[in-house]
C-alpha cells in the first residue's frame, strides 16, 4: 500500500474551486433575495446563513468522528493526493482489502472528504462576511447597526485557524487533545457568527447587571463541560459507564484521574505510553456527569431567574435555556442507557452547539451598544426591551 505523505497540496486548487462552487448557492440567494435591501440587511441575512451553515458543519463534523470516518483519507488536504477518493480509488481499495474494519474504506473516505469540502465553503462565506464587512464601514462609517470591523476580521482569522487544527486532526491520527481543540473550534465559531448576527438597529436587550454576571458565569460553566464533553467522546469514554444514576453498579466505582486526564497523549494510550486503563475512562465520564449536574443546575436557575424578571424578552430567553436543558437532558441519558446511539450523540452535540450560540447571542443582545462600531447614545440604549 505504501507510505502515504501527511500532507500533499496537489488537490488544493480544485478543492478550493469545489468549495467556491458549493458556497455560490447561498451568496447567490441571499444577493437575489435581498437586492433591494440595505447592505447592512444583506449582511446581517449573509452572517445569519453562515451561522446556520456553521451549526450544520458542526453536526457533520460529529457524524464524521462518530462514525469512525475522521481517518477515511489518511492525508491532507485531498484524499490520497486527489481532489476527491474519485481518483484515490486504487489506495482506497488496497486500504479497505488490507483492514476491511479499519478506518479506510469507500464510505468513510466520501464523509471525510464531504466533511472537507462544507468547511471549505463556510471558510468562503466568512471571507465574504469580511469583505461586505470592511466594504459597509468604507461606505457608512457610522451606521449603527454595524459591529466592529474587528469581528468579521476575528472571524475569518479564527475559521483559518481551525482549518489548521482540521488538518492536525488527520495527520496527528485523531490525537485527542487536537480533535477536542478542533470541536471547541468549530463551536467558537458558532459563537462568534452569532454575535455579529445580532448588528441590527435594535437597541440592547435591557438585561440587569446581576443577571448579566449570571449569563457570563454560565457561559463560563458551559464552555468547561463542553471541553469535558469533548474529552469524553474523543477518547470513547461513554461506554464506560453503561447505567444511571450509578456507574458500574457503584456511586464512586474505580477511577484512574492520572491517565484519564493526562492531555498531551495519543487515542487509546495512558501518560506513559502503555494501553489507556479502563479506569482512565471510567474517571473522563464520570468527571463529566458531575459537570453535567452543575451545569444543568446553572442552567435551570438562569432559566428561572430570566422568567422571574417579568420582561416578556426575558420570559422567551428563559424559555429557549429551558428547551435546551430538557434536550440535552435526555439525549446525554440517551447516549447512556441506549448504548451511544449515533442519532443520540448528534442530539447531544447539536444541543451543546445550540446552548453556546443562544448565550452568546444573549451577551451579544446586552452589549450591542459597546460592540457595535458606532456607539448608540446613552438615551438609544436605555430604551432597550427588543429580544
């Protein structure tokens, strides 16, 4: 079968034109639907396409790894030197012959490389996002509904460097720490999309200082369980635990915190080197079912504390936390009682990639007088009550 390099840039140009040719779809929408909008509406509309686009590629990116494809093109950024395994056929199939259940074979080369070609045309749209961004400031350098030029350009600095970590993700041979970092990426970037989905001419959403805090603190606490979250699914440590409320038929069964938690190591190996204890992976889940209970905690109260404000904006947002804290609820029980479903684990994740984006949005709505480029007055932002 022979050696095959990590990285081979052969492919890239029709690959970036594949990419080009997926992403015209929705500028060509957005252009056609919106032409007679202001360009601010356009990109607002083009940002919120994105985001949408964005969520999906998250979710595909989970179905990739879930289904064991991350490694159906052993190299970067083609598959086997080709634009598409079209063209690597012949090492496809030596590949497959050799280890017919190993990571290479038809199928799972065609979901890698999918999965490739939609975060190639997300990347597209964000340099667009960049371009109509610095374009509306040249033009109207004090429209309101604008965010800081920073945040487009933050943007598409952040979409290239997780295109890096895609590619250490593949030829680091599914390292953890790189395909947790990897997943974080992708869910940062939801982040940020969401924050510029909200310039508009809408004042700030009136969210009191406490209530600010709580929604910060929150994010604080998600974004730890979600790395958490990470963890467990790239080192395949849901099965550890096949029971609930209990582990193993214990409350507080044998756990190995040394291995499981030593970061800079390969799949399925401990600190030293050796085969990666069971008790490694028994200590990753249950460390993130203690965070689950914190973070469902945190999250139910905020809910609760957002509908007690008695704001009608601030009643939907507490409906929104609340729909995500029942959804992933019952998909993360789901993942254990049902033996880690696929439809389960993709549950799972889109919910963690809905409750990052809903509180980044909300942070986005309080602030949008101090992100935006041209600050509202003092008089706009204290008549804020919009959602």
């Amino acid at each position: 079968m022979g050696v095959v390099a990590s990285y081979d840039l052969s492919p890239l140009a029709a690959m970036a034109l594949v990419a080009l040719l997926l992403a015209t779809g929705p500028l060509v929408w957005i252009a056609l639907r919106h032409r007679r909008a202001h360009p601010a509406t356009r990109l607002r509309a083009l940002t919120v396409m994105t985001l949408f686009l964005t969520f999906d590629l998250v979710l595909f990116g989970a179905y990739t790894r879930l289904s064991d494809s991350g490694l159906g093109c052993p190299d970067w950024p083609g598959c086997y030197g080709n634009a598409s395994p079209l063209g690597a056929q012949g090492h496809i199939e030596a590949a497959q012959t050799a280890m017919p259940s190993g990571p290479v074979t038809h199928g799972k080369a065609w979901v890698e490389m999918v999965h490739r070609y939609l975060a190639t045309s997300v990347g597209v749209l964000i340099i667009a996002i960049t371009v109509a961004a610095w374009r509306q400031r040249r033009r109207e350098p004090r429209d309101a509904r604008a965010l800081s030029l920073w945040w487009a350009t933050a943007t598409l600095g952040w979409v290239c460097l997780q295109g890096a970590f895609g590619a250490l993700t593949v030829t680091m041979k599914l390292f953890p720490a790189i395909v947790t970092l990897h997943l974080l990426g992708g869910l940062g970037l939801l982040m940020l999309l969401a924050v510029q989905a909200q310039a508009d001419d809408r004042p700030p959403l009136a969210l009191p200082g406490a209530l600010r805090r709580a929604v910060w603190a929150v994010l604080a606490i998600s974004i730890a369980q979600v790395t958490l979250g990470g963890w467990v699914s790239t080192n395949y440590a849901v099965l550890a635990c096949t029971d609930f409320p209990t582990c193993q038929g214990e409350w507080w069964p044998a756990m190995d915190f040394d291995h499981g938690f030593a970061i800079w190591r390969e799949l399925g190996a401990g600190k030293d080197g050796g085969y990666l204890p069971f008790a490694a992976l028994t200590a990753i889940h249950v460390v993130h079912r203690i965070g689950a209970f914190v973070t469902l905690s945190a999250l139910v109260l905020l809910a609760w504390r957002l509908h007690a404000s008695g704001e009608p904006a601030l009643r939907r947002w507490a409906l929104r936390f609340a729909a995500v804290a029942g959804w992933q609820l019952a998909s993360g029980l789901g993942n254990v009682v049902l033996g880690w479903p696929l439809v389960a684990a993709l549950a799972h994740t889109g919910g963690a990639a809905a409750l990052l984006t809903l509180l980044a949005a909300l942070l986005a709505r309080a602030h949008v007088d101090v992100l935006s480029a041209a600050r509202r007055s003092p008089a706009s932002a204290a008549m804020g009550h919009a959602s």
